[in-house]
C-alpha cells in the first residue's frame, strides 16, 4: 500500500514531456496540437504538414497560430535527404506580378537583389515559404525593430536605414 503511494506521487511530480505521435499523410495538415506560444506564454495551436516540392525537396511545413494574442509563426524545413551540391535559381522580376511568385528559402540559401543591394544570407528568414514581396516586407519589418532606438543612439544609421526601407517599398 505503501509502495503505490509513492510510485503515484512520482508519476505525478515527473517532469517528462508528453510524447505526440503524428501520422503524417503528404498533403494532408495534422491536426491541431496544442503547444505554448512564445509570445503570451498560452496555449496556442500547432499543425504539421509533409510534401513534396516537384523539382525541389521533400519539405515539413508548421504552423503555429495564438487566438489570445494573435502571434503566427511558419516555417519550412527539409524532410528529406540533403543533396552534395546546391542549386542556383534567378528570376528576373520583369513586371510587378512577379512580386507574387512564392519562393520556398532554406535555411543553407541565399537569396540576393544586387539592383538594391539586398543580400539575405543563410540562417536568416530560414525555412520559409514567402513571395518574392513577402521577403522585402520581412526585411523591412527586420530593418525597422529598434529603429526608435536607434535614432536616439546613433541617428545618421537610422536615416540611412530609412532610406534603404523606402527604396525597398
């Protein structure tokens, strides 16, 4: 009696993360897992889908979404098995439809506009799946975090930063 006492009350304090087995279908979005949102710290919701990208890669698309705050995260990431070498795409953006052509990044490309100096190395804007528009407006958003500080700390930066971000509106 005594011994299932204790082992109850140690199952209970253990501290092991709960263990989600997903069956995933290409194509088909899991269905909705509740996990912790980074912003408001509440439970927000989390979907997981698997496919294939013809002439790319298997890739894993999440999705996070909050309805107590709002924050929405996506991401890409690699499902499959990485090739030797790389590959170089370019697209020449003739007309401004071609602002809407979705571009997939991972998190090893590059993706470069030498007409603005726009460079976005790996590691940044990793796994996402944006038009060629939506790239911009993030680099832009980027630009603008701390702007207000840095007029105060060092305004000549924060008048070059502006500029850029016009240009790249």
């Amino acid at each position: 009696m005594e011994e299932e006492k204790i082992q109850s009350e140690v199952q209970e304090s253990s501290n092991e993360p709960d263990v989600i087995n997903i069956d995933l279908v290409e194509g088909k979005p899991t269905p909705d897992i509740s996990s912790l949102c980074m912003n408001c710290h509440k439970q927000g919701v989390t979907k997981f889908m698997y496919t294939k990208i013809p002439f790319f890669k298997e890739i894993m698309i999440s999705s996070f979404s909050c309805d107590h705050c709002g924050f929405k995260n996506s991401e890409a990431n690699f499902a499959g098995k990485l090739e030797d070498k790389g590959v170089r795409y370019e697209l020449n953006v003739i007309n401004p439809i071609a602002f809407n052509r979705t571009v997939v990044k991972s998190e090893f490309a590059t993706i470069k506009v030498p007409e603005i100096g726009l460079e976005l190395p790996p590691q940044t804007q990793k796994g996402t799946i944006k038009t060629i528009e939506g790239y911009f407006m993030s680099t832009i958003e980027g630009l603008q975090d701390l702007q207000e500080e840095r007029r105060k700390l060092d305004p000549i930066t924060a008048t070059k930063i502006d500029e850029y971000c016009e240009n790249l509106r």
